[in-house]
C-alpha cells in the first residue's frame, strides 16, 4: 500500500505538472523540455518531445493493478505523442525506454482485452506506433560494422545534412549490445523480420570482438573498424545490459547461441572481474590489473542476473555490500572507492538495487530480502520526497537535490518494489509469463514461437573451446541450491556486515594471495616514494623520469619508446592515470564539502534540500551539528555592500541577498551588524545551477575574518529562487542551514506535524512523548561526515569555474567541489597525502577504525526539549570529542 501511495504521488505530480513533457522537474513544479531548460549534455539525449515518463510508465500501472489509469494512458499516448520531432536522441536510450515502453504498453494491453474487461476497444495502437519508431532507428545501424551510430534524428535519421548527427566513432558496449529484446520483440509481434537481423548482427560484432585470450570485452568500441576506444571492462556503467540481454534473449528467443556466449562470459566475469564482494574493473588485455579503484552503482543490477543464471552464493555476497554501503550513505551513490568511500556523490533514484533485491527474494524466500525492500522504502520518502514528486540526490552525503525524476524511477522502482511485496492475489495477471527488459518492460514468453524468421543457431562453430563446466549453473533447482539449511543465505552474509562501517579494508594483491609465487604486481601510484631506489628503478622500466624541481615537488614524464617491453610501456602508462586520479582526488579531499539549505516551513516541511556553496569564514556548519535555523528576509541594499536600511526586517532573521559589487566578507558583516543570525548569497548570473556549475566556497577579503560569527551561504541562481517563489508565495519562510540535511524527526522534535507528511517510520501517535525515543533509533543520516566521505561533488562537473582571486578582485569564489586535476601527469607530488611515504600499502587501521561509527544522536532527558536546546548530555558530548580526535588523526594523517 505504501509503494502504491508513492508511486500516486510521483505519478500524478508528473501528470499534473509536467505532461506532455518528458520529465517531471520536482522541485520547481514543471515539465522539463529539451531546449527550453540548460542542457545537461548527454543526460538530455534521452528526452526527444515525444512524452517519455508517461510511455516508460504504460506497463507498471497494470502491474501496481490501475488498469483504469492505464487505460486513460493509452489514450494519450495514441492521442497526443508524435514521434517525428526534428530532435537528436539515444539509440540506447530510446529503444529501452521508448520502444521498451510501447512494446510493454502493448503487452498487458492484449492481454487485458483477451481477459475481457478492460481494452476492448485496443486494435494494436501501440504496436503500430512501436513500428514507427523502429523504421526511425534502422538509420542508426548504416555502418560496415552493423554497430549503430549513438545517436540518431527522429525525423532525419543520421547522415541527412539537417540530422546533425552521424560525426560520432564511438559507441558504448552496452548501447550497441542493449537491442535485442525490443528489436526482436518488434519482429515477432509484426511478423517483420528485419528488426531483429540488425540487433543480432550488432550482437554478433561484438562478440567477434571479444579479447580472445580473456573473453571480457571494453567498455567503448569504434562502429567502422571494431577497435576497443577503452579497454577496460567490468559489469557497471557502459556494458551492464549487454551482459544482461545475452542471458534474456536466450530466455526469450531460444537459441542456445546466446546462451553460449553469456556462459563464456560470465565464466571470464568470475575469473578476473569478481572479487568477492566487490566487482572490479580490469584491463582486457592484462586481465590480472584492476584498471580503477572505485565502482559505479550500476553494477548493482549484476547480483540479480547472477540470480537468473543460478549463481547464487556471489550474488548474496555482491548485494550485501552494497546494502551496506546504502545503510552508511542512505542511497549508492553513482561511484563508491573499494573501501566504500564516496566518489561520485550523485544518486538520480537508480532502480538496480531493488532489482535485485526483487530477484533475490525470489530466489531464496528470505525475509530478510522485504527488510531491505522496507529501508529503500523509508529512504525514498525520507529523503527524497517532495510536494512535487521524489527528486533525485545530488549529494547522497549533504542529502540536497537535484531538480530531476528521470522516467527510469516510474518505469522500474515501483515495479520491482511492488513485486516485491506483492502475493499472486494482489496481481491481475501471472507475472512469470514475462521477461523483464533492462528497464522493466514486459515482454511475453510466447514471442519464443511467433514469427520465427531466423534460423535458432548460427552458422558460427567457435563454441567447442567451451568447457562444459560452464553450463553447469544454468536453470538450477532451488532445492539443490539451499540443500535443508535455511540459514543459508544468513551464513554467506554474517562475515559483509561489518564490511563497510566497522573494518578498515585492505585490497590483498592478487601476487599475495598467490602467497608469493609468481612475478610481482606492478607498482601501484599510492605506493610509490620518491626515496625508495627499487622504486625509482621501476619507473625507468616503465619508461617513466623523474625531475626533481627547485620547488621540492617531483616531476614525473612518461615516454614509451624508453619503456624496456610494450608491458612496461602499458604498466606505466597506467602508473601515469593512477597518479593524475591520485592527485585529483587529494585535492578534492582539501577542500570545504558542500553544505545544505532545508526548507523547513509549510509546506515543504524539511522536504526540499539545496545544494550550497560553504564559506571560508564565519561559523563553520560541521561543526555545529544544530545548524542556523531562522525565518528569511530579503535585506535593502540587495547587494549588501553599504550598511542597511532595513535592519527591523533582518533581525534574527537568516539575511537573503544579491551577489556581486563587493566582497563577500563585507556582506556578512553588514547582515550581522544589522543583527541577522546567518546569511545566503544568491547568484546574479541568470539560470547558473548547481545541476550544471561546480560549486563554490566564498572566499574572504584577505584580512582576518574572526569577527565574522555567523554561518554564511552561497546558492546558484536557480536554487535562491526556490526560495524567492517561495517567499512570494507563502511570505514566512523557514530554513535550516547546516552541513547536510537533517532527519525530519530531529527538526520538528517536540512539535506537532500534520499526518499527511509524517514519515512512515515515524509513529504518528503520541509525537511529543516519544521524541526522544525517535532520536535514539535515528539512520545513520546525522553521523558526521569523517574521513570516509570525500569533500565535493562529481568528478563530471564542468571546468572553467573562477578560481580564489587576489585580495582586491570584489567578490572572489573558490571551487569547492569541482573534481579538477590541476596537477598534471607531470605535477604529482609524492610527498602529498597518500602517496604511502611510510612504505605501508594501505593506510594502517587506528583503534578507531576497528570499532562502530559513532552517531552524532542527541538523547535529550526531557523529550520536550526544544530541538535546538543547548543543553548537551554527555553522550553528546563523547560524540563530539570522537568527532574531534578522528578529525586529527585525519590531519596527523596528511602531514605524513
């Protein structure tokens, strides 16, 4: 019921704000539609006019049982989509989730009118229109190679001169090898047989492409010649579903081809890729070399193909990593570091994980499975709700949004969290007559005898170098799997729990578990010392020189040709990459974090989060757990560079204004002056955002700033005028100022809250007397942000951002969280932090590491307390101390 109550909310809120629009923009209440909102580069190339939430969405509302609503559905799309736009869209994106859609639409729609209540009037609208759309995407697939172009024009198809596309080289695995569901679902269901040629083709490319002695294929191709553009492979982010539609189009077509071909991979996928419970990327060529040190969260759907294939055991182990890693961060953010740190801090609401934990309870039937399903639960309407839907996280660390649904959300989250939860008797139909596309889409088991135009087996005879131990974990008995021991599944997953939170992880090479035998692993870039001759020894091998500069940094070129092998030169060049991300991602870690603005009055009640830039001066948010709560007020002079007129308007009052004219610093002490308890700097460039312009920390006046005691912020554009509408609307607007968003239970503790927004995990009865109660059983959302969170936002913000001007440039911005390397390959400096001067490979673990993360909750004795009571028990008070000596030790840390 509750998943149904949500996914009303996100539902609806898109089709009263934002239809015929693609997306639903949830924080300000409208339609995203490309070209009158600011690109969001390739993001956008899902969005092509032609109503994408409303089509992805046709085949959940029968799921979730709105066959009525599904109806009316179905009727706009016939009635109001139009496919031909002159728009530039993603051949992946549009035929997952656009032909995906309508195939899906399709469906359930005759299969509700063959069970004679609903659709009577249906005569295969939708199927038609899919048709339509496949003849606009064969344009895509006019290469020698067969793979298709990225991207196509709805109207003019590619090499058109008025296309404005068919420039591009290079396609992602995942885009060429991500068709043939939809593309032989098309040909089945139409009888027209040149769908499916093109994506098998595609698929067959691909596979001739494969690295032979590893089996694992790149993550980016060249669609003329073939040539792998990356050569690193893993199961996350750009070839996921092609892995995926190899094992389902076996299901959904037969042949066993395919089926082959997964059992090739997946065994080369175990081999090189998995290591329990993480999935690491590594080279194809030197499949033994991890070619990164962080994961991204699309890997998250991998646990439940490995269900589908009947590898349990892993899957238990990779999803209960992540379940961690969500129970630390309340979300997976878009990448995390082997030792779960965050590294890109983004969560767009990705349906993955409730995929597999979907797959997973059906496979195993372990409760355990709906407790998870609960916390997802709790979290999305924690916090991602708000008043206009649920909007996506743009820093899973300071819990603030961004200003985006993706269609993804509708189209799959609920489906795999109704199903969840779902008994047969709460579904109108039998869901296992259907395979899941890679966005949910159903498509029927029955397509595997209709229209069969090609031949079931290829003419291609590699397959006899398969052993046949790799079919041995196909279509498994369940009984066979879980063999009188229910404690099954508990025993693989006791020795993760700690995994994230409570151990200090340390990657073991593959030469120590080998326990010395064999060459060694190559050097790594955080163990490199300048000062250890074996070392510099290495590098020479490699190709690679070292300078050292009258500054007392070190200089490092790399010159293949002076390399002693083609391994070394690649060794290096590698060694290279590591020291440029090394360098980067120390550089982020030196800077302030992002800090939130919450709104906290009617009728947002806590529920809209901003991105804000810190400052380098006045109060510091992190470390007053509390924040700077107060009502709003716009001050006179806007630009706050003279003394101002309207002191009466700003007193205890959180001071709005205008950025520009003068320094920050002087801004601040004339709002304080004037006797306002904080203050937030709105941008004056017009439609700037933190969705597409790194952040900023407000730099001070060069002078000393110790005067400055209260906390300031700075929002972009578009975010201040959240809060602008805000006050033209309601007049009294509240705000919360802090280091991340805060739990609504903390904020409104002690006060009454209409039912209508209490969280479900609240107790609605009796709020006042169990306010304490709700603080000591508080998720992990207030711990403080120690050293497993890196500073800043994601690595793909946009460069170019103002850097920290001299004393007398007025208003001078330093990048807070803009993920720049400006060291380059040659700048690394050794003697910076990590670069494991004390010759240890990882950093060794303190006494702290080793014990539970402390929870910065406040158990306050009187559970009337006011919420900002300054009255701190002693728990508290340890809490902080902790905080502290964490917080040196990190310090002690980077001096070495």
């Amino acid at each position: 019921n509750q998943v149904l109550e949500m996914f009303d909310h996100a539902y609806s809120n898109y089709m009263e704000h934002a239809y015929p629009a693609d997306e639903l923009m949830p924080l300000t209440c409208r339609g995203r539609v490309r070209g009158q909102e600011p690109s969001r580069g390739d993001v956008d190339d899902a969005l092509g006019k032609f109503s994408l939430t409303l089509i992805d969405t046709l085949d959940t509302l029968v799921v979730l049982n709105k066959t009525k609503e599904f109806e009316e559905a179905v009727k706009k799309v016939i009635k109001d989509v139009n496919l031909d736009n002159d728009i530039v869209v993603s051949v992946f994106e549009t035929n997952i989730r656009v032909l995906g859609g309508l195939l899906g639409g399709h469906s359930v729609a005759i299969m509700l009118k063959e069970k004679g209540e609903y659709m009577q009037w249906y005569n295969g609208e939708l199927l038609h229109m899919a048709k339509e759309l496949g003849y606009k995407l064969l344009p895509a697939f006019n290469t020698t190679s067969g793979l298709p172009y990225p991207r196509v024009n709805l109207k003019f198809g590619v090499r058109h001169p008025e296309a404005r596309t068919g420039t591009e080289t290079d396609t992602c695995t995942a885009c060429a090898g991500t068709l043939i569901l939809e593309f032989a679902a098309l040909s089945r269901f139409t009888g027209t047989s040149i769908f499916e040629e093109y994506a098998r083709k595609a698929l067959d490319f691909i596979w001739e492409k494969r690295q032979r002695s590893s089996n694992l294929v790149g993550v980016t191709i060249n669609i003329h010649t073939g040539d792998w553009v990356r050569k690193d492979s893993g199961v996350g982010a750009g070839i996921d579903s092609y892995y995926e539609y190899l094992l389902k189009a076996y299901v959904l077509l037969g042949d066993d081809s395919f089926l082959e071909r997964f059992n090739t991979h997946y065994d080369a996928i175990m081999r090189y890729i998995s290591q329990p419970p993480l999935l690491l990327d590594v080279h194809i060529h030197k499949p033994m070399l991890n070619a990164r040190t962080w994961m991204d969260s699309l890997l998250a759907f991998f646990p439940g193909l490995q269900v589908l294939k009947g590898d349990i055991r892993p899957a238990i182990e990779t999803h209960e990593m992540l379940y961690q890693v969500i129970k630390k961060h309340n979300f997976l953010p878009e990448a995390f570091t082997t030792d779960f740190r965050v590294h890109w801090a983004q969560h767009p609401l990705r349906p993955e994980f409730a995929e597999s934990t979907y797959f997973l309870y059906k496979a195993t039937g372990d409760p355990y499975y709906l407790e998870v399903g609960k916390t997802l639960i709790e979290n999305l309407n924690k916090y991602a709700r708000v008043p206009c839907g649920f909007a996506a996280m743009k820093d899973v660390r300071t819990g603030s949004h961004e200003d985006r649904m993706d269609s993804f959300f509708l189209a799959e989250m609920f489906k795999y969290l109704y199903l969840l939860f779902a008994d047969k008797e709460d579904m109108i139909f039998d869901i296992e007559d259907y395979i899941f596309t890679t966005e949910a889409h159903l498509l029927p088991l029955w397509l595997s005898t209709t229209n069969q135009t090609i031949s079931k087996k290829n003419a291609s005879t590699e397959y006899t170098e398969l052993d046949d131990s790799n079919f041995d974990w196909t279509c498994p008995n369940t009984q066979i799997l879980f063999p009188n021991d229910p404690m099954f599944a508990q025993s693989i997953r006791e020795p993760l729990k700690n995994v994230v939170d409570k151990s200090c992880p340390r990657g073991i090479s593959r030469a120590e578990e080998s326990l010395g035998s064999g060459p060694k692993p190559p050097l790594r870039a955080r163990d490199f010392m300048a000062s250890n001759p074996e070392h510099l020894e290495i590098l020479k091998k490699m190709g690679v020189s070292l300078i050292h500069l009258k500054d007392g940094r070190v200089q490092l070129v790399q010159h293949a040709v002076q390399a002693a092998s083609s391994l070394d030169a690649e060794d290096g060049l590698r060694f290279m990459q590591e020291m440029i991300e090394l360098s980067s991602q120390q550089q982020k870690e030196q800077q302030l974090p992002p800090r939130a603005v919450q709104i906290v009055s009617h009728p947002f009640f806590g529920r809209v989060v901003l991105t804000a830039g810190p400052a380098q001066f006045g109060m510091d948010l992190s470390k007053h757990k509390a924040g700077t709560r107060g009502f709003v007020a716009t001050i006179k002079p806007y630009n706050g560079c003279s003394e101002i007129t309207n002191p009466e308007a700003v007193k205890e009052k959180i001071a709005l204004m205008q950025r520009g004219q003068c320094m920050f610093a002087e801004k601040a002490r004339n709002i304080q002056k004037a006797g306002a308890i904080g203050g937030i700097v709105i941008d004056d460039n017009e439609g700037s955002s933190s969705d597409t312009a790194p952040l900023f920390q407000m730099a001070g006046d060069g002078k000393n700033t110790d005067d400055i005691t209260i906390p300031m912020l700075f929002l972009f554009n578009k975010e201040g005028n959240i809060i602008l509408d805000a006050i033209r609307e309601y007049e009294a607007v509240e705000v919360l100022l802090s280091d991340k968003a805060k739990d609504r239970a903390t904020i409104f503790k002690g006060k009454m809250l209409p039912n209508y927004i209490i969280d479900s995990n609240l107790e609605v009865e009796n709020m006042d007397q169990k306010s304490s109660e709700n603080d000591s059983h508080k998720p992990n959302s207030e711990e403080a942000p120690s050293e497993s969170q890196d500073a800043g936002g994601a690595s793909e913000e946009p460069e170019g951002a103002e850097e920290s001007s001299a004393v007398g440039d007025p208003d001078p911005l330093s990048p807070a969280s803009a993920d720049r390397a400006s060291v380059s390959m040659a700048d690394q400096d050794p003697h910076a932090p990590g670069a494991a001067e004390a010759g240890a490979s990882e950093p060794a673990c303190s006494p702290e590491d080793s014990q539970p993360q402390e929870q910065n909750t406040q158990t306050e004795s009187n559970p009337k307390a006011h919420w900002d009571s300054k009255v701190q028990p002693m728990e508290s008070i340890l809490a902080d101390w902790n905080e502290d000596i964490e917080a040196f030790e990190m310090m002690e840390k980077d001096e070495l």
